[in-house]
C-alpha cells in the first residue's frame, strides 16, 4: 500500500544517470547545490516579447496586512460551465517522423543563428577532441536532424511540428545535446529548451487537440526537468513544467516528482489550462466515524507522530498521506473504504506549480459526463 514512499530514492537515483555513456568523461568534480538555477529551467525563448511592467510604490504595514487575510475563495477558480472532459489517449514512448522535407534543413539552419550555437563554436576546439563528423567538419559545428512530430496541435486546420536536433555542447567537458523546436504553421522557428538524458516523447491526443512532452535529466539532477507544451492559436504554450513523470487517470492527468512534488490535474478546455485539484483535509475523527470496518486503521492506530493526514479529492477519492504532500494510498467510499489499486490521484493541500486551482469540483460528474477522443 505504502507504494510512493519509495518514489524519491528511485527518482534520485535516476538522476545520478549520466547524459552520455562514458561515465569517466563525465565526472562531475565539483559539489553543485540543488538551488542551482539549472540551464533548462532558465533557457529564454530565442523568440521572446519583452514586456515592460510599470511597478507602483505603495505602503503598507504589517499590521494592515495582518487584518486583511485573503479570503479563502478568491484563492481558487471555478470549473469553466462550458469545459468538455476527455478521455485523451496517453502515448509513452511516442514515435515522430523523419520526413519532414526542407522544413529539417531550416531547423538545422536555424539553430546554427542562437546564441548556443555561438557558444558552441567558440569552444570548438575543446569539442572537436570529443567529437568527429557528422557533428564536426572543417572545423565547424553542424547540429544533426533526428526527428520531428508533426499534427495539427491546436485543431485549427493548419499543422505545426516540433523538430529535435542534436549538438554538441561543451562546459567543464563536452555533451551531446538534444535541442527542441518549434515551427508554426508557417515554418516560423522558435527553440523552446535543450537538456541531455532524453526522456521518451509522451503525446497527448485530446482529439481536438494535441499536446508533447520534452525533458531530460541534465548533467546533474538540478538539471532534471520536464515540459508539457501545447498550441493555441498558432502559438506554442507551455502548459506544465516540472521535475516529474506524468501519468494517466481517467480524464485527468497526474504528475509526480522529485520532494513529492506534483500534481492531481485536468484540463479546462475553455480556460485552455490546466488546473490542479486541491484537496479538502479531513480529521482523523472523521475518518475513524467513516471508518467502521477499519481498513485504514493501519495507518491511525500506530501513527505515533501522527504523520498521517487525510483529505478528500473531488468529492470522490480519500487520500492518505505520508507527511504534507506524498501520497501513500487512495479510496473511495462506499459505506466502506476501498483501496483504488495502481490510482494517480495526488492529495495537495494547496496549489503549488499551476498557475490556476480548483477545490468545487465532482470527479464522479466529470467520469459520468467522460467523452471519447473524437478523430
């Protein structure tokens, strides 16, 4: 039952996993903290707007903030009236394509006009002792073509694709890099994030829409990280980013991460968003009134801490947790708890990577009202 405590050490050791094969070569000498501000959580955009904000000075004193608290609705958004739940299908391990015609060739061309192919090049000399052709030639980089996922993301009628290239990069020793890009339905090209490590490419196929994954665990785990993107109106938009695996439940999409970070989500096509589901935290006496046949007494006759919190997630799945966040076990309840085998519901107390959050909302109303992809 006690199935996610060991989540942190598997995920940790994963991280440790080296972005090439030659562990030798890539023999960190250096302590690095996990607050590092990691190249793929800080990589700008190389088409970017800038946007000036004007900041307005103002007073107030801790007493006054102290006698205005926020009120606890206005911390959350309502579910759209008008969003549709879609029982998306979930693709790991996704396959692009090779045949993109000249649009490959312009992502290459492209990719050598940013600023790290210029950083590249101006370590060419170190990188050519790691590498030789097809990545180095006449004393210059040539980025390589590997694959593209090409759809139409956003239902607009007009396809876009997202192309991966591979370049070698140098810092204390020198990488081989995968680089992610987008062109737009026009062959307008944007690099969005580069990392080593290369998770397999998970796609989301809402039918209307579609969605793709791109992360990798980086040199070092601060370096691990994940991106959900998604297209709307022509323009590609990161919907998630995290330190996390994703998975399937239902319509609703789970992540879970490194420190037990995460989330319990679903997707407000009308918002075009996704947004966490908070949970609502219960007592233990009210779980021990509910509780009549004692399935969870495993968990609040030897609690001796009582580390064990216990919450309800949409009005349908009782979860409970190890700590404030790790999730240990999930039920539903009817008249008696009973274990959801293999579920991904995450129980949050609050909300902490979407920008948005729900507490008011009825999974079995959602699953009831469940529509199928539709092609």
């Amino acid at each position: 039952m006690k199935k996610y405590r060991l989540f942190g050490v598997l995920l940790s050791a994963v991280m440790l996993a080296s972005c090439s094969g030659n562990a030798a070569e890539e023999e960190i000498s250096e302590t690095v903290s996990e607050s590092t501000v990691t190249t793929a959580e800080t990589t700008a955009e190389t088409t970017t707007e800038t946007t000036t904000e004007q900041v307005t000075e103002t007073t107030t004193t801790e007493t006054e903030a102290e006698e205005v608290p926020q009120a606890a609705e206005e911390k959350y958004v309502q579910v759209s009236p008008d969003t549709e739940f879609i029982d998306y299908e979930f693709i790991e391990d996704y396959q692009g394509t090779t045949d993109i015609g000249e649009l490959a060739d312009k992502a290459v061309e492209f990719l050598m006009t940013t600023e790290e192919y210029a950083d590249a090049m101006s370590k060419i000399d170190e990188i050519d002792v790691e590498f030789g052709e097809p990545y180095i030639k006449d004393g210059k980089i040539f980025p390589q073509f590997e694959t593209a996922y090409t759809a139409d993301y956003d239902g607009n009628g007009s396809t876009e694709t997202f192309i991966t290239l591979k370049m070698p990069m140098r810092d204390k020793f020198s990488l081989l890099y995968s680089f992610f890009i987008f062109a737009d339905s026009k062959g307008n090209m944007t690099l969005l994030d580069y990392n080593c490590g290369i998770y397999d490419t998970i796609f989301l196929d809402y039918g209307k829409f579609k969605q793709i994954t791109f992360g990798g665990t980086g040199r070092i785990g601060a370096e691990d990280i994940t991106f959900l993107y998604g297209v709307i109106n022509g323009e590609v938009k990161t919907l998630y980013l995290g330190r996390v695996s994703f998975f399937k439940e239902d319509c609703f999409l789970s992540t879970h991460g490194w420190m037990s970070s995460g989330e319990f989500m679903y997707y407000d096509t009308a918002a075009q968003e996704y947004r966490s589901i908070i949970g609502v935290q219960m007592t233990l006496d009210e779980i021990k009134e509910m509780d009549k046949d004692g399935v969870l007494a495993e968990y609040y006759e030897n609690d001796e801490y009582g580390d064990h919190i216990y919450g309800l997630v949409g009005g349908k799945y009782y979860c409970v947790n190890f700590g404030k966040y790790e999730t240990e076990a999930v039920y539903t309840y009817n008249g008696k708890f009973e274990l959801a085998e293999n579920s991904k519901v995450r129980y949050k107390l609050e909300n902490n990577s979407t920008e948005n959050a729900v507490v008011d909302i009825e999974i079995e109303q959602a699953l009831a009202n469940m529509k199928p992809v539709q092609k």
